[in-house]
C-alpha cells in the first residue's frame, strides 16, 4: 500500500507555490501533514529504519576520536584531515569551543579540542591554537578543568592522578543490598565509572604522548572568578591525595586485587556485540585504555572490537563527516515510524511494516544492570542505539512497542508477544514515587547529586521525570488506561509533585521545560484528567505565556543549567511543536493560541514538506553536551498537525489514536486492561 496522493489543490509542479489556503484550515492542516509524511518517507532505509546524524552540540565526540586515533595508532589521513578540519570550524571568534548554538565557549571543550589538535600535529604557534590558549588561560587553565577531561589527562600522562578526585575501587566490593553500591549510580556513568576506577587504582597513563599540556597551557593562566565548584573540586583534589594514600596502605592488597579482578569482569560482561561500551563515544575510549592498563594488548580481540566500535560512530553520508556521540537508529525509527501511523498513514503501509520488522530484530533478550533493581521485569527491551543491548531505557522500548503494536495482526503471535515483553517490562520500572526514569528503577540518591567530585548534573542518578512519566502515561493512554487506576493515579501524584511553582515541568531529555511540560500535558490529557485540574490549568496558562509574537515557541538550553526558562528570543520548529502539542492534549476547542501555534507550523513549512531548525534542542548531560536530533524538527511537528486536525475535526486530540485495534488488545498478552 503506498502513501495517499495528495489532493488536487495541493499538487504542485518543482518551480510552483501551492495554491493557498486558508492559513490554519483543517484543509490547510491536512495538506500539511500530507507533504511532512512525503517528506519522512522519502528518508526511510531499504531495511526499514529511519537512520539520522545524531550530532553532539560540543566538539567533544570529534575531539575524542582524534585523540583515540592517535593516542592508539588508529591513524587514517583521510579521515583524521576531515575531523581536524570540521574542530577547526567549531572555534569560536574568542578563541574557545562551545557547548551550543550561542554559547560563549566552555574550557574543558576548548582543552580536549586543543590537545587533540595537538596530538594531530598542529603547533602551538598555529593561529587557532593561540587564540585557543588565550581562551584557556583567560578562564584559570587546566585547574578549572572537569573532572572527566582530568581522567583523559591523567590516564595520557599530562596531569598526575592525584589531580582527579576517585572513588575507591573497593566499592566495586560492596553488597547491592549496601546503602551505597556501584548500582547507585545511573547505568550510563557507571559505564564510565569501572573504567575510571580502574585506570586511577593503575595510576595507568598511556605511553607515547609526546605533548606537555601543564607546560603549554598553564604558564600565563591568569585566575578566573572562583566558583563553589571549583573551590570544591580544588579542596577535594588535596584531600583526596591524603586520604588515597592512606586507603592505599590500611586497604589491604587482596581487596584490591579483587576490585580490580571485579572490574575486568564487569567490562568484559558488559562490552556490546559492535566492541563499545553502551555505544557511547568516552565510555569506549576510557574503556580502551583501561583494558590495556588491565595488560590486554592493542591486538586483542577485546581491544580491536573496541577500536571497529570507535570507528563506527562516524557518520560519513551525504557530504558529512562527524562523530556522533552515539548513535540513535532505534529511536529516530520508532519515534517516525508511530508518528506516520497516528497522522494517518495506513497500518499496512509497507513503510510501517518494514519499520516494524527492523524494530523487531533489535529487540534486546539479554538481562542488563536493570535487573539488579527491577528483578521481576521480564526480557525482551530496546535502547536508545542500535547495538545497545545492555542498557535499555524506558522511553525508547515504550516507543518501539508503539510503533510496532498497529502493524500486528491478531493471529501474530510472535509480534505480540514481543510486544507484551516491552510493556510489561516498562511497566514493572515504575518508581516507588509513581513516576518513571530512563534506565533505572529507584535510583535516586539524592546525596550522590551533591557529592564534590560530581560537577556533571543530574549525572549520578535516575530519579523520576517529568518527561519520562508523561512519555509513560501518553502510551497507557493510547492503550486505553485511564485516571482512577493506582498505577495512572500515582504517576499523575508524581507530575503534581514535579510541577514548577510557575506552572511548567523540567524535561531531563530535552531543552528544557517546554520539553517537559509537553510531556506531562500530553500524558495527563491521554489518560483523560479532569481538564479543569488546577495542575493541567496552570500547566496551559504557562505554555500560553511562553508563546512567541509569530504563534512559535523557543527555548535556549541555557535553561538546562540556570534551573529556569530562558528565552531563545526566536521560535524553533521542533520546540514550537512542543509547546502546541501541551495544549492540544488538554483542549476541547480551538484556542486563539492553538490556532497561532498551527499557523506558525504552517506558516515556516518547506514546500517538501520538512521543516528547517538551526538550534540544539535535545538534552544530553547538562553543562556539559546537548544533542542535535536532525529528525525532531520534522516529526514533531507531523504530530502536533495530527492531534490539531483531530481537535479540529472531533473536538479531542485523542479522538480515534489507539496503540492497537481491539481484536489486537484482546489477544495481547498482558493486556493492560484486564484486571
């Protein structure tokens, strides 16, 4: 079956404008949503996926893959030349690299950018390294460094460890019944903690560097403002000298013998079929250099595995040479693929069943660290990346399962039952507080967020989300949970809990609350809250007030860290959905600020359908990397036209989206409304 053709009034020649329509029409709407659907399909892979660049909004993942090219002899002219160049388009006119689009630049980003350009072979009189150390020094040089580009100066012989504050590796020893144990720690850093661990109770620092970063950058430093961080982060590196020292002489050498021996354990069980660690771009560059301090050799099958995986984040299409911190294969596909369904694409498009098959070829069967934490959740989960089969999240199996459910039939029971597997798992990660997190169940220590070491935000835990539960609560919705069930009821005493003083939720994922109050406006409005809920009210007057002069929405990721809503001070397609889509999900009409918000999705849409967005609007760690999703700018608003014409055509954005048919629900394994 192949997608409708479009309307008569709206078929238009390469070189011709659409004949107009009323601006913000169902007509108008409706056409809309024909051309964006044109426009995604057209991208879809011969194998199914929608497979898009996954671009990090700092230097750092191509500075990491020019240091691991030459710190591990992995050298590639060509490709090494590319990367070199695309560092040097990223610096700013001050010298520095920036975190983002508009930032001023951030020194840990300049440092890793510099002593990669180093190792390249670029000299410290070259222009842009001048400029580059002026930046450094201006802001305190290497002694305001993060604790993260502290290990990859350390572990490359450039600053001593007693320089980077460690936990002991003698936690890897503890309990998982202990207060504190290494699965305290969110799956994602604790990933990159073994090999952190590992490499500072080696005190490993690879040989053959042959640059001396201290010696470069820190002679004219002058001293920056001192912030609490740095002064903690300064106090703890000198405490920590003392107090690893004397772990060294009272811990007893078979206890650390054994951490390390539990460490080798943890890294090999837990490396990927594609030879990463999680699929991350630092976990397997700090992975690789604790496997050779752990005396595995460069030729290693562990090793060479890692070293393909390092080479596997490039992207290298259409003209594009970068590297993507990871890559995002599952959730472009699952996220497009239930986006053409519930905007009107038929269930048996081949489109979606091809999605469908690919989706279900990376379901995962194997038990991560989840199960530490969640024992009685079933296998059978997706990740964010492909190859990812170790570290599932919540969001992306929930939207795998979404995607895949429409295309099912009622005798095919393979399919249900894989999707079963993905609900009842997502279902069981349901925190003890009601809400949802990514990777994790009930691991949220709040003391960890606060320890000195830890300068990486909301990096340590995995406490319930406003994005993740509202993301949770829109599919329960769809497959027909409602208000009064326990479970929905305490995931809406969650998002209350959540809610702002202002009206807004913080969104962990995205940039930043008009992420989150999106997602929690969207959940609340599919499991059918009373719309006159004061929460759901204040939750709208709040997207209402945020709403640009030309109908739009924007955000700066400034926001991510101030612990505020700032402006971007201009609209962004992706964001601009966002906020319309928080208040279809309430409405039972029209609103003067709905109809702005369509007009100005209408408005900016290219006449192939796509939409352009030149701004980072996905979340990553906070201060530290924020993610470019190319694929959010042109489905995010395919969704928000399809619950607009919904509203438009029933009076309820909700009106007929269901995750499955009826004969589907009743043969599904776990449906969630029996009993």
């Amino acid at each position: 079956m192949q997608e409708p053709a479009l309307g008569p009034r709206a078929i238009m020649a390469p070189d011709t404008k659409p004949i107009p329509l009323e601006r913000g029409s169902l007509a108008a709407v409706e056409r809309g949503i024909r051309l964006a659907r044109r426009a995604l399909l057209a991208r879809q892979e011969p194998g199914g996926s929608w497979r898009y660049p996954l671009e990090g909004s700092s230097v750092l993942p191509d500075a990491h893959l020019l240091l691991a090219h030459r710190l591990f002899n992995l050298v590639r002219p060509s490709a090494e030349r590319k990367i070199a160049e695309r560092v040097l388009s990223l610096q700013l006119s001050n010298g520095g690299w920036p975190l983002y689009p508009g930032h001023d630049g951030h020194l840990s980003a300049t440092v890793e950018a510099y002593y990669a350009l180093r190792l390249r072979g670029l000299g410290p009189k070259a222009e842009p390294l001048v400029r580059a150390r002026e930046f450094i020094q201006e802001h305190g040089g290497l002694a305001r460094i993060s604790s993260l580009t502290r290990v990859t100066l350390a572990a490359t012989g450039q600053i001593g460890w007693d320089a980077v504050p460690l936990l002991p590796i003698e936690v890897l020893l503890l309990p998982r019944n202990s207060p504190f144990n290494l699965y305290s720690i969110v799956s994602f850093t604790r990933l990159h903690l073994v090999s952190i661990m590992t490499l500072g109770e080696l005190r490993y620092q690879h040989a053959g560097v042959r640059v001396d970063l201290p010696r470069e950058l820190d002679g004219g430093s002058r001293r920056a403002p001192w912030k609490a961080s740095a002064i903690a982060m300064e106090a703890l590196s000198r405490v920590g000298r003392y107090v690893d020292k004397a772990r060294r002489v009272l811990s007893p050498n078979v206890f650390r013998t054994r951490a390390l021996l539990a460490a080798k354990e943890y890294l090999l069980s837990h490396q990927e079929p594609d030879g990463t660690w999680g699929n991350y771009i630092l976990s397997t560059l700090f992975g690789i250099l604790a496997m050779r301090g752990l005396g595995y050799a460069a030729d290693s099958p562990e090793v060479a595995r890692a070293y393909a995986g390092l080479r596997s984040l490039v992207w290298d299409r259409g003209g594009e040479y970068f590297v993507q911190p990871c890559n995002s294969a599952i959730w472009s596909t699952a996220i497009v693929s239930y986006c053409l369904r519930e905007t009107g694409l038929p269930r048996g498009h081949e489109a979606l069943r091809t999605a469908s098959r690919w989706l279900l070829d990376r379901q995962s069967f194997r038990e991560g660290d989840w199960k530490v934490r969640c024992p009685e959740g079933p296998v059978g989960t997706w990740g964010f990346q492909e190859g990812n089969a170790l570290f599932p999240d919540v969001d992306d199996t929930i939207a795998a399962v979404r995607a895949i459910l429409p295309t099912a039939g009622r005798g095919d029971a393979m399919t249900l039952g894989a999707c079963a597997l993905g609900e009842r798992w997502a279902i069981a990660m349901q925190n003890d507080d009601g809400g949802w997190s990514s990777f994790d169940r009930n691991c949220r220590s709040w003391w960890l967020e606060r320890i000195p070491f830890n300068d990486m935000v909301r990096a340590m835990t995995d406490p319930s989300t406003a994005d993740m539960t509202g993301r949770m609560l829109e599919y329960l919705g769809l497959r027909g949970w409602r208000v009064g069930r326990s479970e929905v009821d305490a995931a809406v005493a969650s998002l209350r809990k959540q809610q702002e003083k202002d009206g807004s939720w913080f969104g962990r994922w995205g940039i930043a609350y008009l992420y989150g109050s999106w997602a929690a406006l969207l959940g609340l409005g599919a499991v059918r809250i009373d719309r006159e809920d004061p929460m759901v009210r204040r939750g709208v007057a709040w997207i209402e007030s945020t709403q640009n002069a030309d109908g739009g929405w924007g955000e700066s990721c400034a926001s991510d860290t101030e612990g505020k809503y700032v402006g971007l001070g201009r609209s962004t397609a992706s964001q601009s959905a966002w906020g319309l889509m928080g208040l279809l999900a309430v409405a039972t009409r029209v609103t003067p600020a709905i109809r702005r918000g369509v007009e100005y999705l209408l408005r900016v849409q290219n006449m192939d359908g796509s939409w352009t967005e030149d701004y980072t609007t996905g979340a990553g760690f906070a201060g530290k990397l924020y993610l470019d999703y190319r694929f959010y700018k042109d489905v995010w608003p395919l969704q928000a036209l399809g619950l607009a014409q919904n509203l438009m055509s029933h009076g309820s954005a909700w009106a007929g989206l269901e995750c499955a048919d009826a004969s589907t629900r009743a043969s599904l394994t776990g449906d969630p409304r029996r009993g």
